[in-house]
C-alpha cells in the first residue's frame, strides 16, 4: 500500500491542532482519550495519557523506540506504524495491524501501559470465563475470522466516503476516536464499541428493542441469568434494551451478495429467516416445544434473534462461520461439518435432531428452514 505524501501529511499535521478543539468532547469521553485509562505508550515519555500522540506522530519520530518508521518516510495518517499490511490470510503477526500493538495483551509485546485485556463475546456477555481468549489479536488468529483483507476490500468499494485505501480494516466497524468501553457497562449500550460502517462518525447504539419490540429474547448467559449482563429473563424488554442490535449493524454489510468472498449463502435476509423476522411454522413437534428455555412457545409467537446469538465478530475455533463457544448458557463444539459437531450448535435452543447428516445440508441462512 503506498504511503502518504507531503501534501496529505502538512495539512493533517494542522488539522490535528483543530481537531483536537473540535473534537475534545467525543475524543476524550472515548475509552482512548480517556486520561486514566486511555492510550499509554511508554516508549514515549511527555505526553498525558490519552493524548493523540500515543498514537499519532506528529512529527516522523517522536523519540524513544518505535516500530516505525525505520527508514524515512512516516505511516499514513502519521501514525507510529503502518494501518494494515495487506496480508490476506491469518496467521497475522503484530506487524500486519496497527491495532496489535496495543490490542495483544500478551499474546504479543504491548506496547500499551498498563497492559488490558480484551475477551471474546462468549466471555464478556455470554458469562464463559474458561475463554482463553484475552486479546483482539489472538481472536483474530484463530481457524474461523473475519477475514482483514476482505474487509479492508469490501469496504473500499462500498463504504469509500470514509473509507480510504491506508485506512484500517478495523475502522470499518469502529472509530478509534469514539469508541467506548460497552465490556465495562454491558448493561448500556450508549457504551458502544462499534460504530456502523454507513455512519462511520458516530457511535451505534441502537438496541435490539429497536429493532424487534417485543420480540428478542435475550439467551441465558453460561453462569446465571441472561445476556448481556446476567440481568433477569422474565422480562423481554429490559434485557433487549441492553443489548445492541448487531442485526442492523451486521446487514450493513450482509446484504450484500458476497460470493466472491466465498460466501454461498449471501445475501442474508433477515426478512425471511426464522430466526429473523419470518414466523416459525410450528410450536411443537409430538408433544414438545420445539425451542427450549429461556425461549417459550406461549409468550412469543415470532422470535426474532441476533447475530450475535450464535457468531463472533472477530473469530472463533470453529472451523468456520465465527460460532460462538458457548451459546445460551451452554458450550459449543463445531470442528466439523458433521451432524454431531452442528447438533452442539443447534441443541443449545432445540430439543430436535434427525437423520445422521450434517444439520447444513437443509438448514442455512436463505435456506427456508432456518
Ligand atoms: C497505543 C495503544 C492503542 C492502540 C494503538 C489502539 N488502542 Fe484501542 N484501546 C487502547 C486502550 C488503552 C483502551 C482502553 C482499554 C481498557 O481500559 O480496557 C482501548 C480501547 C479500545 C476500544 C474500546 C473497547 C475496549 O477495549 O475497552 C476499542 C473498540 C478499540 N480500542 C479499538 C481500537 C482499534 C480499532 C485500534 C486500531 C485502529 C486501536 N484500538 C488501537 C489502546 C490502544
Ligand atoms: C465486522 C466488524 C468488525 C471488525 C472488522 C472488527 N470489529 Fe471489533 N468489534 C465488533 C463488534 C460487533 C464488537 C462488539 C461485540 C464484542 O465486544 O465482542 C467489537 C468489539 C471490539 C472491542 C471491544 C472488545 C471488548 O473487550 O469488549 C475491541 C477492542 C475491538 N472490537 C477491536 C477491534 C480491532 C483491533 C479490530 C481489527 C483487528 C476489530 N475490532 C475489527 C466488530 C468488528
Ligand atoms: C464491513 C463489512 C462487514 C460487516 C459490518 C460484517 N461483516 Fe461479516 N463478512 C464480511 C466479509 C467481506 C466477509 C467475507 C470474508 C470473510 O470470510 O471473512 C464476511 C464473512 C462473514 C462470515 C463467514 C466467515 C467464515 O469464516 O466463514 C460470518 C459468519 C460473518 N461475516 C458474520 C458477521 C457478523 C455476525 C457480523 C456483525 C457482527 C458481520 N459479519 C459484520 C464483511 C462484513
Ligand atoms: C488509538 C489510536 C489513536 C488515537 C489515540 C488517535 N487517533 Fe487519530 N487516527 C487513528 C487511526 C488508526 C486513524 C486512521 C483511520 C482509518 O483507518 O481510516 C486516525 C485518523 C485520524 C485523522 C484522519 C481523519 C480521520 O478521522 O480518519 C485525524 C485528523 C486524526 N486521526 C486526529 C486525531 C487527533 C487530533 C487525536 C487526539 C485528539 C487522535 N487522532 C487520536 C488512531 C488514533
Ligand atoms: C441461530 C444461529 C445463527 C444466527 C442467529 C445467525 N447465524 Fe449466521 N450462520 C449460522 C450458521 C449455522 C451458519 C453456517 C450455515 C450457513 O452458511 O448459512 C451461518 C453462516 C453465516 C454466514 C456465512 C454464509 C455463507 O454464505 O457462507 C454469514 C455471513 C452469517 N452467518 C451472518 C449472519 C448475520 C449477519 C446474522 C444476523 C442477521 C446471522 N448470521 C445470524 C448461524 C446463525
Ligand atoms: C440461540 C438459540 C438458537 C440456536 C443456537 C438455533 N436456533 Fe433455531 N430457532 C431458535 C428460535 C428461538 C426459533 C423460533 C423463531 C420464531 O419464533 O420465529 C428457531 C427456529 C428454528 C427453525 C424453524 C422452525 C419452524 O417451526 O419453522 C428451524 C428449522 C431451526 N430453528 C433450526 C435450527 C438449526 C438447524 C440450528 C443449528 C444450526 C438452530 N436452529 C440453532 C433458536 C435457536
Ligand atoms: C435432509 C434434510 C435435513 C437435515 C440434514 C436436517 N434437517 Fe432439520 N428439518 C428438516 C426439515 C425438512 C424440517 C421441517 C422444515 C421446517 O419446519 O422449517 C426440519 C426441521 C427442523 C427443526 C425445527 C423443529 C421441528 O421439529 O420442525 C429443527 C430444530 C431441526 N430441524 C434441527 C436439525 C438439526 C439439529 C439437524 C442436524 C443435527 C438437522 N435438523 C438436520 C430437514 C433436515
């Protein structure tokens, strides 16, 4: 990817003097900016937690040990390294983002003080603290992820009123100068993390309530009560309230038809999916529910689920589809496309399985049987 030039580099340099000003609220009740626990590098020394420079280099190098630039010319948008490296499969190393320097924890060496942590969403909001998942990085290393190539790509042909050709993958779902810390408050989704690629200069914080009233019910999480913070799960309001609607935010992209991504079942349409929008065509099957609890066929007549139910965002073990390791307050085991590996999947809110083929072969997104 090629480098920025001076004349990009000069005005971004004056821009920071303004943008400091202009943006000074937002920036600084983000999680970066934040002036205790925000950005921290200790190779630098002079600068106040959260300051811009941690991450920015106003001038090509600030001082003390850098990973960039080595040789002359500075980052794209000065940065203290390069966005994105281009490489287009995992593993990644540290190097091929410019998140991983800090987002590692210690699966790499952070160059952020004090070191944090980042979890799956397994562990954050579904409860699972057997997760060894610690970081952004290591999530992104593992056999099922988004993959940062594509992304990157997607995003410069469908979302090119931000997003440039330096620009970071991660930047298409977040903003690193407004995105808060919604893992310390997974009650409040005002907290969010992720700002949605169509409205890349504001936080999301739309609620699955907003999306489907009435309709979503929230999963158990994997100690007690439901998600997204162990919260009670008689209600469906509350608990909807609480948790983003990562319908909306995911469709962003997924209607999209991404079969050159390899995706054979894009696009996804939560219209006429059941566990979207379309009304499921029974409640029962020989006597028996066909969705177990915390889910009940007398309350709801048409459950509408998000995305986040069953996937991750970054990546997970499975060997492919980023499903979730636990999932309504039960583990997950899907290494395989066999009936006995999805059946852990399908199990966790259904008491049906049938035949001894693998649950995909009828059932999928598109498929009208699911
Ligand atoms: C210089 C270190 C550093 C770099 C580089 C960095 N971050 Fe962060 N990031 C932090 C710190 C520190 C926090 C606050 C973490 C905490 O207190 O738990 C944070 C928090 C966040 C949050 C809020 C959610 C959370 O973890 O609490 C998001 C989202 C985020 N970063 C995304 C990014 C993205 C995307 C990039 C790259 C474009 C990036 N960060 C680069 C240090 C960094
Ligand atoms: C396809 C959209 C997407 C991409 C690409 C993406 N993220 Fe995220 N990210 C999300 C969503 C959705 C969440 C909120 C749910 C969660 O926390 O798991 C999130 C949460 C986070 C958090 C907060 C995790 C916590 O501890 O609560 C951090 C930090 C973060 N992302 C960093 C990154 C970094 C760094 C990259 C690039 C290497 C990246 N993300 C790429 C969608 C994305
Ligand atoms: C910025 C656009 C974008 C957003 C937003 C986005 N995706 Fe994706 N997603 C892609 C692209 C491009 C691919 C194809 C490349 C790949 O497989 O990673 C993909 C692939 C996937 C896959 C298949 C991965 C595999 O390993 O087989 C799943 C599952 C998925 N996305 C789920 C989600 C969920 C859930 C969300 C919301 C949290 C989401 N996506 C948000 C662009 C996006
Ligand atoms: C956590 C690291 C981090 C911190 C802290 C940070 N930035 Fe950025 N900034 C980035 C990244 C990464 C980009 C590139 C965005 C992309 O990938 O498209 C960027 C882009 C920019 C741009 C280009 C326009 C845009 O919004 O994309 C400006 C201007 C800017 N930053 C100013 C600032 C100022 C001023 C501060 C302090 C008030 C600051 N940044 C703090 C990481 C950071
Ligand atoms: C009930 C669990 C569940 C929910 C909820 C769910 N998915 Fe999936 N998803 C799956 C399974 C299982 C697969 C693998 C079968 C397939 O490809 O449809 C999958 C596959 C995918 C794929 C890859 C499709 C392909 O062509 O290979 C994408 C993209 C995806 N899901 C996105 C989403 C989005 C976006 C949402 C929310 C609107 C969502 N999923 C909700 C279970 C779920
Ligand atoms: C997180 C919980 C959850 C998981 C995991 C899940 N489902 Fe469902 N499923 C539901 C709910 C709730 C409904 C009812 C939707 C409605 O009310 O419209 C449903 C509906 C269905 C239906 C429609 C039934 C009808 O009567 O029309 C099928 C088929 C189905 N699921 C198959 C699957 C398969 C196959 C898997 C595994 C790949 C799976 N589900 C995983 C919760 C889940
Ligand atoms: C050969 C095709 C086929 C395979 C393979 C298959 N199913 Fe089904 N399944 C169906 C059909 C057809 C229906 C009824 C369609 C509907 O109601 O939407 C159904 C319905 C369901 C339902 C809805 C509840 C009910 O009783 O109608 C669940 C849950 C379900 N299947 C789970 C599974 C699981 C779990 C697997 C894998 C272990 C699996 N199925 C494999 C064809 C299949």
């Amino acid at each position: 990817m090629k480098s920025w030039s001076n004349k990009i580099l000069l005005p971004l340099f004056f821009f920071f003097l303004f943008y400091s000003v202009a943006y000074a609220g937002s920036y600084t009740s983000s999680a970066h900016g934040n002036s205790s626990y925000g950005v921290n590098r200790s190779s630098i020394s002079g600068y106040s937690t959260g300051n811009c420079a941690h991450c920015h280099e106003q001038h090509a190098m600030i001082g003390g040990t850098e990973p960039k630039p080595a040789s002359g010319s500075a980052s794209p948008f000065c940065l203290f390294a390069d966005n994105f490296s281009g490489k287009t499969s995992n593993p990644y190393n540290q190097s091929d983002n410019f998140c991983f320097y800090c987002h590692c924890y210690t699966d790499a060496t952070s160059l952020q003080t004090p070191n944090f942590t980042n979890y799956n969403y397994s562990r954050t909001f579904g409860g699972y603290t057997t997760s060894s998942i610690y970081s952004i990085y290591k999530a992104f290393n593992q056999n099922s992820y988004h993959n940062l190539y594509d992304i990157w790509d997607f995003a410069k042909t469908n979302f090119s009123s931000f997003f440039k050709e330096d620009s970071n993958p991660c930047s298409v779902c977040h903003n690193v100068h407004l995105a808060k810390r919604n893992k310390e408050n997974p009650d409040d989704p005002t907290y969010s993390a992720i700002s949605k690629p169509s409205d890349h200069f504001n936080l999301w914080t739309n609620t699955m309530n907003d999306y489907a009233p009435n309709k979503y019910q929230a999963p158990y999480r994997y100690s007690s009560g439901c998600e997204p913070d162990g919260g009670s799960c008689n209600d469906l309001t509350i608990q909807a309230q609480k948790t983003p609607d990562y319908v909306t935010f995911c469709q962003d992209c997924h209607v999209y038809n991404m079969s050159s991504y390899g995706l054979s079942h894009t696009p996804i349409n939560w219209n006429t999916d059941k566990h979207g929008n379309a009304i499921r065509s029974r409640n029962e099957r020989m006597g028996q529910p066909i969705i177990k609890p915390p889910y009940d066929v007398t309350a709801v007549f048409n459950y509408v689920l998000s995305c986040l139910d069953c996937h991750e965002p970054h990546g997970s073990y499975s060997y492919k589809y980023l499903i979730r390791k636990e999932v309504n307050g039960n583990i997950t085991n899907v290494t395989a496309d066999t009936h006995d590996d999805w059946k852990t999947l399908c199990l966790r809110c259904h008491y049906r399985e049938h035949t001894n083929k693998s649950c995909l072969e009828c059932h999928y997104h598109g498929s009208g049987k699911f």
